[in-house]
C-alpha cells in the first residue's frame, strides 16, 4: 500500500489498536474463534506491555490511516532456556492485504526478535487461512503443533 509505514505502538495509540483488535476478533468469530473481547482487558494489557521490552508492538499507518498492528512477545519454555518470539495478534484491513504491509510487518517481528535473542519465531493462523499457510512455507516456517480447543 503505497505510503504506508511502520512505526512502534506507544500507549497514545490505544484507542485505534483496540478498534483494530476488535475488527480482528470480529473476522475472527467467522473461523471458529470463541473467545470473548474485553476491552477493560485489552486497554489494561496494552498500558502495561507497551513499554516492556519482551513485548512488540508495530503499527502500519497509511497517512493518518491506521491500516495494520502486529504485536509479539518473548518468551521461554519451561523445560529450554531458547527465547523464543510468538506473534499474538497480526492484522491488516481488507484494504492493505496482498499489498506488502503485512510481509513488512513479519520482518520487522523477525529482526527484533533476531536482535532481542530469540531463536525460534512462531506464528498462527485461524482455522486454515490458506493465503497465510503458503506465505509461512514461502518464508521457510513448518508447522511444530496444532492448537486444539474445547469450551467447557
């Protein structure tokens, strides 16, 4: 999308990564995606991640349009002492997609996860979205496990 950029999240942009995480949860729901939206719980989370640096919060903005957000988190497992870097949510509108932004988006999360040590990326996608399936094989990712979820 020609003019958009990328630029780190800061808690003034609150508001829009939340209208944005709804938008997403909302396409979401159409996959099969149960969980509920709080947004006391989104606004709570965002305030207290946004400064810590095992948190990635990017923006992709059009103008004063804001068009995309990728947010990732470091972690470790409990049995490795490997860091590694999951994206946690990653979304474009309908508008920005097939147009770069969100390949943009996904280096951006690679290079800051190379540099803050990690040596794993992990990625997702919501009950087989082909488009993103063939972009991660083309990136050279391979599935490790599949999520499999019960309400109760």
């Amino acid at each position: 999308m020609q003019g958009t950029k990328l630029v780190p999240a800061t808690p003034d942009d609150l508001l829009e990564v939340a209208i944005m995480s709804k938008m997403f949860h909302s396409e979401a729901k159409k996959s099969g995606y149960k969980l509920s939206f709080d947004l006391e719980k989104f606004n709570q989370v965002y305030l207290e991640a946004i400064n810590s640096p095992e948190y990635f919060y990017l923006l992709a903005k059009n103008g004063e349009d804001y068009v995309g957000f990728f947010i990732g988190v470091l972690h470790q497992p409990l049995f490795s002492n490997d860091i590694l870097a999951s994206e946690m949510f990653w979304w474009c509108n309908k508008e920005a997609r097939g147009s770069g932004v969100a390949v943009a988006m996904l280096d951006a999360f690679e290079a800051w996860a190379k540099v803050s040590g990690a040596t794993q990326v992990n990625v997702s996608d919501l009950q087989n979205v082909k488009s993103l399936q063939l972009l991660y094989k083309r990136r050279g990712y391979s599935i490790s496990e599949q999520t499999y979820n019960k309400e109760i």
